[in-house]
C-alpha cells in the first residue's frame, strides 16, 4: 500500500520519459504526451570554448559546413557512448526540451533503450550520463525488447517471437519467449554501414567522392535489395581526378551492387540465430513469423529477400521508425509487467547468500 501511495505521489511531482538512444536519431516519449522528439543524434561544439553550439537538427545540418573550430559529432557509436561529456549534453538537453511541456518539481523516471549485448561498462555509462542529466530513476532496455513490447508481441507469454531492428549503427536480431531474450545477435551492419558501402562504391566505380548525407538520400531514394522497377538519380560530387564537380546517374541496381555484401551479412546472421533457437521457440517463430523494425527496415524490397531466403513470413511494422520509444513508454506505463525485461546492472542485483 505504502508503495502504491509512494508511486502516486512520484507520478504527479515527476515526469515519465522514455528515450531511444539510438546512433542516427534519438527519439524521446513523454507519459501523456507521446513522442515529443526525434532528432538526430548530432551535437556541434565549440572547440575554442568548449561549449555545445547545437544539438539534433541544428547540428546536423552542420556537418561537413562547420569553420574549424567548431565540430559536428555523433557522441554515439555502434548504439553505445563513445563520447560520455558530449552524450550527458545530449541527454540533458533532450531531457530539458521534453520537461519545458510538462514541467515538474522532482527530476523524471527515464528507461533508456541500448542495443543488445553491451557490456556492463556500457550500460553503467549511459545509465551515469542519464543520471548527471538530471533524471531521478534510470532504468535500461535492450532495444529489441522495446521494439517488441512497443509494437505489442505477447512477450510475457510462453510464446516465441523474433524481431530484427534494424538501426543506423547496429541491427539486433533477437528472439523473445516468457519476457526475456532467448537468442540474440548484435550485428554492426545497419544504416551507416550501408551508406559507406554507398560512398566507397561510387568512388571506385566513378571515381567521384560523395557525403553520408548524399549517400543516405540516394538509399531512401533508389535502394532496394531486390530487382523491381528500374529507378534511377542524378547525383553530384568531387571527381577525384579532376578536383572539380561532376554528376553522374546512379541506378538501383548500383546500390544493389553496392550494399550486397552487407545485405548478406544480415541475412547470414538472421539465419545464424534461427539456427541455433530451441526448436518449440522456432515452430512458433514459423506460424507468427520475424517482424522487422527500426530505420533500416525501411529498406525496399528486405522483408521479401528476407522470407524468400528463410521460408519464414517476415512483417513490416507499422511506423517502425518509433517501435522502440514506444516501447518505453508502455514500460513506463506498466513497469511491473514489464520490469523482468528490463538490464539489471551487477551492482543492483541482490546480495549472495
């Protein structure tokens, strides 16, 4: 009772905030609110004063067009923190925006979505950059987990389920039953990976260098991994020959070309941990099918190269951008249902007898 009365009174002095903390794009869900935030995860300093000239949108449209003192990065590397000062800006930053709505007298509870298989290293610093951001309670779930809850799999069930997220640094294939992750695999072949393949292709194919803005553009455009409608675009760089500017026209099936190797890395690990599932989990997995989420699943034509491959219907989400913010706030809403899905640290588990 006194918990329950306790809980209340946190409910109505703080906020609920769930935060995908995600490579390319950090998405924020207030209780009530629903998502308030989706800004890339970019922060712009100052390196004469230190200071943090922009954060989300702002700094992104400043990389590659910055004077030299002042850098856009992305403190967040393959989904965990490479820069932990630029991370806590981040976070804070996200945290005050989201607060300037609903503002409240005691700091927010905040579950935080971190890729699967991060170390207990990881996962106690982006619990710290949360907490010196100003969140009162910090509580971490694997984004896979998220995803699943937030696009409402039965997870608590003696059901097998499996999802594929699919982000901008990292994919996690994962495969669920009784509120924990059974099989995972964390894969560093995700947005960014694919738009490198982008970039290295055109300069050694055409000799012209191009940005990871053009390069993601020319994805979202005119990628599909599997052969369809032709569709092509102009795009523009440095020769490098010449130095100067030249245009060319780039096809879909040169991005198909371009991403097949990484394309295949997918597929290889998607089969890898359906290999090695139990086989009562797999049988599920079979009639329910694999549902793929995240920014990547956007790709053209992967849910179909994906179910021809394994001869496992495979589903796309709807609004698989949002699934795992979404999912945290469905863990805020129900944190006890939900609290044996979410990281136990080493030093919050309990005593040995």
């Amino acid at each position: 009772m006194f918990d329950n009365l306790k809980a209340k009174i946190y409910k109505r002095l703080s906020n609920d905030i769930g935060i995908d903390l995600g490579t390319a794009n950090t998405l924020v869900y207030v209780s009530g609110k629903g998502i308030i935030i989706n800004e890339p995860s970019v922060v712009a300093l100052n390196q004469k004063t230190g200071r943090v000239v922009a954060v989300g949108t702002q700094a992104k449209e400043m990389l590659g067009r910055t004077p030299p003192h002042i850098v856009a990065i992305r403190p967040l590397v393959d989904g965990v923190i490479f820069d932990f000062e630029v991370t806590e800006e981040m976070i804070a930053y996200l945290i005050k925006k989201a607060e300037e709505l609903s503002p409240k007298m005691l700091g927010p509870r905040v579950v935080v979505g971190v890729p699967s298989g991060v170390t207990n290293v990881e996962i106690r610093a982006v619990r710290d950059a949360t907490r010196n951001a100003g969140a009162r309670e910090v509580h971490i779930v694997e984004e896979p987990m998220a995803g699943a809850i937030g696009i409402r799999l039965p997870i608590n069930d003696p059901i097998g389920s499996m999802v594929i997220d699919i982000g901008g640094g990292t994919t996690d294939i994962a495969v669920i039953s009784l509120g924990g992750i059974v099989k995972s695999k964390n894969l560093r072949v995700a947005g960014d990976k694919l738009n490198n393949d982008i970039i290295s292709y055109i300069r050694s194919e055409f000799k012209i260098l191009i940005g990871e803005k053009t390069a993601e553009n020319i994805k979202i455009a005119i990628g599909n991994v599997v052969a369809g409608e032709h569709m092509e675009a102009p795009i523009k760089g440095r020769d490098l020959i010449t130095g100067l500017p030249r245009e060319v026209i780039l096809t879909d099936s040169d991005v198909r070309e371009a991403m097949a190797l990484s394309i295949e890395s997918l597929v290889d690990a998607t089969k890898e941990v359906l290999e090695t599932t139990p086989p009562e989990i797999l049988s599920d997995i079979m009639k329910r099918g694999i549902y793929l989420f995240g920014g990547g699943a956007l790709i053209k034509g992967l849910d179909v190269l994906l179910s021809d491959y394994l001869k496992i219907p495979v589903h796309f989400v709807d609004d698989p951008l949002t699934a795992v913010a979404r999912g945290t706030g469905v863990i805020l809403e129900n944190m006890e249902l939900y609290r044996d899905a979410l990281i136990q640290n080493e030093d919050e588990l309990p005593p040995k007898k």
